[in-house]
C-alpha cells in the first residue's frame, strides 16, 4: 500500500474517554463473560475487537487500515506462534520416546516433598536459562514436575506457580530468549549489559520466591504417598515404559542447540524428530502411533486413569485453543494500536511522569496495561518502549533501565493474564488455571514491586554515559 493512500485528513484523533472504552468494555465482557459465565475468551474477544473496529470506523479510519493493524500485530507474534505449534509437537514426541515418562519417575523416587518446590524452581530457571524458552520448559519439564505434584499430593497451584516462576526468570536472564533481545532492542541497550542490569531487580525477586518455597516446602516433609497412591503411579511407568540414560538425549539437542545460538524451531523439531527414534527403538512405538502423539497427543492407554491423564498430552492440535486466543487478542490490540487508541492512554499517563519515580511508576504501569489489554508479551515490550524511551533520554537515564522495565513488567507479566497466549497455553500444557498459580508466580510480580521500590529511591537508575548505548558496557 502505499503511505500516501493510507493518509485521511479527516481523521479524527481519539479523545481519551473514547480511547477507554475499548478498554473498560474488554474488561466487563471477560470479567462477566469469562468469570461468571465461563464464555470461552476468544468469542469475547472478538466482540471486543468489532466494538473497537466500530469506534475505528466512526474515527474515520477504513477497514482496510485497521486490518492491515491485525495484520501487523499478528506479524509481530508469528515467531511465538511457530514456536507453541513446535512445544506441542515437542510434548507429544517426548511422551511416546519415554522421556517425560522417565523424568516423572525418576522424579517421583528422587526428590522430597519438603523441597518439591524449591527443586522446581532451580531446575526450570536452569533449563530455561539454557534453552531461552519458557514455554519449552513449561511444555517438558514444567509438565513433569506437576506430574510428580500430582503424585505427592502437593497443591497443583503452588507447583505450576514455582514452575513459570523459575521458567520465566530463566527465559528474562537468557540472552538466547526473544523477549530480553527484544526489549534491548526497542529500548536501544546493550543486550548483556540489559540482562545484568536486570539482576538487581530480577534476583531478588527470584530468592524471595524461593524463600517462601522453601517453607511452603515444610507443609508436605511428612508426605510420600497420596491419593491415588504413589505406588501405583510408580508400579504403572515403569511397566509400560521402559527407561534407558538415552531418553535424555532429546533434552540436551534442544540445550546444545541453545548453547551454540542455533535457531529455536530447528533445534526443537531436531529434538522431536531424535525422540520419535527413541520411541521406535525403546518403546516399540509405531509410525502411525507416533504421529498421532504429534498430531493430536500422545495417547496414553495404560489402563490407570490418573497416569494416563497425566501422559496424554501435546500434539499439534492441544495448541489450536491457543492460537484462537492468539489472533482474538492480537486483532484488538492490533486495531487499539492502528487507530492510535493506545497511544492516546499512554500519552495521557505520560504528563504524570514529572521526576524519576513518576516515571518508572508510568512505565510500570503501561507495560502492566499494554499486557492486560493485548495479552501479548511482544506488544507490551514494544509499545510503551517505542513511547517512553525519548523522556528516559530527556531525564538522562540509560536505556538498559527502560528495557529492563518493559522486560519485567511488560513480557513477565504476560503469564499472568488469564485471557493472554501465554495464560492460555500455560493453563493448557499444565492443566492448572491462571487464577490459581498466579499467586505462587511469586519472582514474576515481586519484580515489578521492586523496581518501582527502586524509581522512587533512586536506586539502580543507571545515568547515561555514551549516545550510542547499543556498545556493551553502556
């Protein structure tokens, strides 16, 4: 298209109130329709999105323009999207070669429920950190700690809320993830001087979570057996599976791949293709069994409900949900950003922002509100990066304290959002609602608690000390 033909004189800008009501309007429709009701959030969405599209429409944008915005906001989430087909196909393959199966057990003959939550966490920031994926690690390890959960008794909440904490605090300190390169990027830091700004808000966060862990741990140290009984589940994997130290190659294809800055999807479908041999070899699984775990999920049938409800995951299809929450979402916030709705919110938050503190606290709290109304991790880094990082520049700030923010309340918080991609497919690959692990997410919140401690007090605002501050020690 060209730009000329995209220009209407008569366009009006968005006045505030009107530029709300999408927004005011998108809560009241998920907070009844979805919390009440139990109306699935991608219809809601949708109504959402036509509201908004009718606002646009009275704005004098045409529809071309604010599809070619769903366009662009959908763009900006492909890599993310190819990424969650692959973690289903990657499910599913790990399940049939044995390799879930062989952590579960393992882990349920291994590790003590007085440290179950704690030894999550540590174990998903590792893999995170190396693989630079939290969905991957929430797809495959996440999945087989509340697997062991399940078998120890231990409240599927408080399990999934240590795993996508240690997950996403993984993902935020790898250089490997999209989400800190993104964020330096749109700020316009140095990606490792980024991430080791980050420590001073992302660790403490991190040890605090692990600390209440730790004694949420104590609760559970008189426990080994739960209903249904430990036994059973044990007495059940290792009949139907057989272990061998071999299952773990496809774990470390997809660290090697990780560690040697390989792309992602390659390394993930070179992992899932090593675990459908495993499943020939060792399992004795066949080609049409196999693709059936990777198309639709692994189709457990060890005649234990409780373990077959446990193993029969992953596929392609178990993303699909996923997806049309995806482009729901993504459609709204693509119109709320093409009609300059969103920037007319921002802006307005922005004349607050008169010292250091009042700054972090808008920054905080657009990224925070880009997450919510977008459910996108992506646009919630971009946006109020792209309209905040000139008054950073003003106040003499370096831009590693802006992409820090927008990384840890922008793309962090996203998890945390019931009706958000990542919400969705969190809750789809562990089973365990938003609502209920949101609490136990304790390093994702208690971040953004931080760094707004830090605006205020001034503590950690590095000053500005080069114009170019792409240079690594900026």
């Amino acid at each position: 298209m060209n730009p000329k033909e995209d220009r209407n004189p008569e366009r009006r800008v968005p006045p505030f109130g009107l530029a709300l009501l999408p927004i005011v309007a998108m809560g009241l429709l998920l907070a009844v329709g979805y919390g009440v009701y139990k109306i699935r959030p991608q219809v809601l969405l949708v109504a959402a999105a036509f509201l908004t599209g009718c606002l646009g429409m009275w704005l004098r944008f045409r529809w071309e323009e604010m599809q070619q915005g769903i366009i662009d906001s959908i763009h900006r989430a492909m890599p993310a999207i190819l990424i969650m087909l692959c973690v289903g196909i990657l499910i599913g393959s790990w399940m049939a070669s044995g390799t879930i199966p062989m952590i579960i057990y393992y882990g349920l003959k291994l590790i003590s429920p007085k440290f179950f939550l704690v030894t999550a966490c540590l174990v998903t920031s590792i893999t995170a950190l190396a693989a630079g994926t939290s969905w991957g690690t929430i797809g495959t390890v996440g999945v087989a700690f509340i697997g062991i959960a399940m078998g120890m008794g231990i409240p599927l909440g408080l399990a999934a809320g240590a795993v996508v904490a240690g997950a996403y605090f993984g993902d935020k300190m790898s250089p490997f993830s999209d989400i800190p390169n993104l964020a330096a990027v749109t700020a316009g830091a140095n990606l490792f001087d980024h991430i080791k700004h980050m420590i001073w808000s992302a660790a403490p966060g991190w040890l605090i979570g692990l600390t209440v862990y730790f004694f949420l741990g104590l609760r559970f140290s008189g426990q080994t057996i739960s209903s249904p009984d430990l036994t059973l589940i044990l007495e059940t994997l290792e009949k139907n599976f057989r272990f061998h130290v071999l299952l773990l190659l496809p774990l470390l294809v997809v660290f090697y791949m990780a560690y040697t800055k390989r792309p992602t999807i390659p390394g993930m479908l070179l992992s899932s293709l090593l675990a459908a041999l495993l499943a020939i070899i060792f399992q004795q699984e066949t080609i049409v069994r196999i693709a059936q775990a990777v198309n639709s999920g692994y189709p457990a049938r060890t005649g234990v409900g409780v373990v077959d409800n446990l193993l029969s995951r992953g596929g392609l299809m178990s993303m699909m949900e996923t997806q049309l929450v995806a482009f729901t979402a993504f459609s709204f916030g693509g119109i709320m950003q093409k009609t300059g709705m969103l920037a007319v919110i921002l802006d307005r938050i922005m004349k607050v922002a008169k010292r250091v503190g009042s700054l972090v606290a808008v920054t905080i709290g657009s990224c925070v509100l880009t997450a919510i109304v977008t459910g996108s991790s992506y646009l919630a880094v971009i946006i109020p990066g792209d309209l905040l990082k000139e008054a950073y520049k003003k106040k003499n700030l370096a831009a590693k304290n802006l992409s820090r923010i927008i990384d840890e309340c922008g793309g962090i918080i996203v998890p945390l959002v019931p009706w958000s991609m990542a919400g969705v497919y969190i809750t789809g690959a562990l089973g365990v609602p938003v609502l209920s692990y949101l609490p136990w997410a304790i390093a994702n919140w208690a971040a953004i608690m931080i760094l707004g401690a830090y605006g205020y007090a001034g503590l950690s605002m590095a000053p500005k000390i080069r114009e170019d501050e792409t240079q690594i020690g900026s």
